[in-house]
C-alpha cells in the first residue's frame, strides 16, 4: 500500500511539473530577450542579427537587445556567457556556423561543449568566395593551381584566423588540388582584406557581402566561389566545384539557447523567426545583402551543425589544426 501511494505521489508531481512548464512557456517571455553576438557591430552577422532581433519583438511582444560581446578565442567568449546563462529563453546566442559545430575539435580544451546548445534557427546562409590580389597572374581556379605547383611554397593566404572560415576553405583547397601554400592569419576579415588590397598577401577566401564594391572597383580579383552554385551578383565566375569536384564551403548566422532551455521555447522563438524571415519585405531586405535568407526550424539546424561537423572534422584532424 506504502509503494502504491508513493507511486501515485510520484505520478501526480511529475503530471504538475509538466503543467506548470508548459503554462510557463506559453506565458513566454514576459521580459526584455538580450540576444548576444560575439562579433563588432556593423558587419553582415550582426545585421542579420539585428533583423531576427526585429521579427522577434513584432512575433513575441517584448523587447529584444542585440548585445554585441567581440573578444578573443573566435567568438568563444560571447558563447561561452550564453552557455553558462540561465536556460529560460532570456538570453540566446546569434553566432557562425563553426562556433557550433567544430570549435571542440580545433580547441579540444575547451571548457564547454558547444554541441550542447539547444537549436533555434539558423538565419541565412552564404558561401565562401576566393580572392586575390590584382596583379596575381592568375584568372581562374584551374590556373591557380597550375601556378601554385611552378611556385611550390611562394604563395601565401590569409585568413580571418586560426580555424575560421578562410583557414579551412584553404585547407580544404590545398588538399583537393595538391598544392602547398603559406597560411597568413589575421585577427578578423578587415585587416585580412588590407593586406590582399596592399599586396601583401596573394590570396583570401573571404565573403561576398564585405567584399562585393571592392571587387567591383578592381581593387580585389574574385577567382571563384566555394558554393554550390555560381553567385547571383557575378554569374560568370564558377564554383571552385566545377575544377575540384566535391569542394564547399559557406558559413551561415544561427542562433541558439543554453543547454536545457525547454523545446516548447525554443519552437516559439524559431515561429516567429521563420514567420517574419518569409516576409516578402524582410527576406529581400536579407537577399540584398547578398545572402540565402533562411529561418529555419530547430530541427533543420541540428542538421546543418551535423552536417557542418561531418564536412570539417575530418580535415581539421587529418591537416592538424588546432586553436588554443
């Protein structure tokens, strides 16, 4: 009789914890939502921030702060205050792709496992593009790398850093195509853009949006794109698949939750996310920044971090790369 009354006890705790959470979420938020981007203000990550931040306050009916948090470490430090934060929905993260899904494998020190966050949505995706400077005497991929392998070692690159987006583009290429260059990183896309206008590095995978008026003034040269299909802004330069076959890489701006925040929470968020994204006025104001609006579900991100992680760990391994 004592077990079966404990049981029952057990049974209607676990009935009102589970009614109170979900009246609690419905109820979600009563509060300003600070959402933290670990990168400067100004950039293309922290505009498509701003515009979630947007459809946010118009779905959910409270103020939401962008917080801009830059710090060291790639953005680990802004990542690592949300992932420590309280799991309520109250403070959520809008971070690159590769914050999620490999920064434990380039820094397998660190002290959180970015995994762990919950997925909310991923907000727009763009691919990596290759630049060079001017007077490269290079035009396209294929004469690259004929030109890389006469000059074996006298190429350089540079990078926004150590494990970023532009090392691994290169690493990637290098692989595929057998060439050997010298990696030059920079703490940033903007001081790596200098140098490539100044000469004083001969290659850069970079991104369009930053790069698209210096391309067209001459001042940089666009060799080709990592996507999987040719650029809307310069249909007439190709992928680097159409030389490498296989080869890709972009990044996309997602947003996340601390670990442990409830599902029903994060679903409310991606809503309205994903509502306001297909809006024919915010989604061109996405696409004029020269990216793939997106607004996905949290599932749909879970499988762009595997699928990122499944792309990049292996090479990231295999060429040593490594972030501490």
């Amino acid at each position: 009789m004592a077990y079966r009354f404990l049981v029952r006890v057990w049974i209607t705790a676990a009935v009102l914890i589970g009614v109170a959470g979900a009246a609690w979420s419905q109820a979600y938020p009563t509060r300003p939502i600070t959402l933290v981007v670990p990168l400067p203000a100004g950039g293309t990550a922290d505009v498509l921030a701003r515009i979630a931040a947007e459809q946010m306050r118009n779905g959910l009916g409270q103020t939401v702060v962008v917080e801009n948090r830059p710090g060291g470490a790639g953005g680990l430090v802004g990542a690592e205050s949300v992932f420590k934060a309280q799991p309520d929905g109250y403070t959520l993260l809008c971070a690159p792709q590769l914050t999620f899904s490999v920064a434990n494998v380039l820094n397998p020190k660190l002290s959180f496992n970015t995994r762990a966050f919950e997925p909310v949505s991923v907000l727009a995706a763009y691919p990596a593009i290759l630049l060079a400077k001017p007077d490269l005497p290079v035009a396209t991929t294929a004469e690259l790398i004929s030109y890389a392998k006469a000059n074996p070692g006298k190429l350089n690159y540079g990078s926004q850093g150590i494990g970023q987006i532009g090392h691994l583009f290169m690493a990637q290429f290098m692989h595929m195509s057998k060439v050997q260059m010298v990696h030059v990183p920079f703490r940033g896309s903007a001081p790596a853009i200098t140098a490539l206008i100044s000469g004083q590095i001969d290659l850069l995978p970079d991104l369009l949006p930053v790069t698209k008026g210096l391309i067209e003034s001459g001042k940089i040269k666009l060799l080709a794109t990592g996507g999987t299909q040719r650029l809307k802004a310069f249909p007439d330069v190709p992928t680097l698949a159409e030389t490498l076959p296989g080869f890709e890489a972009d990044t996309w701006m997602g947003i996340v939750a601390p670990p442990g925040t409830p599902k029903e929470i994060t679903a409310k968020i991606s809503e309205v996310i994903g509502k306001g994204f297909r809006n024919p006025e915010v989604n061109a104001r996405i696409a004029a920044l020269h990216v793939d609006p997106l607004g996905t579900t949290p599932q749909e991100m879970a499988e762009l971090i595997r699928r990122s992680a499944d792309r990049w760990s292996p090479l990231i391994q295999s060429a040593g790369i490594k972030f501490e």
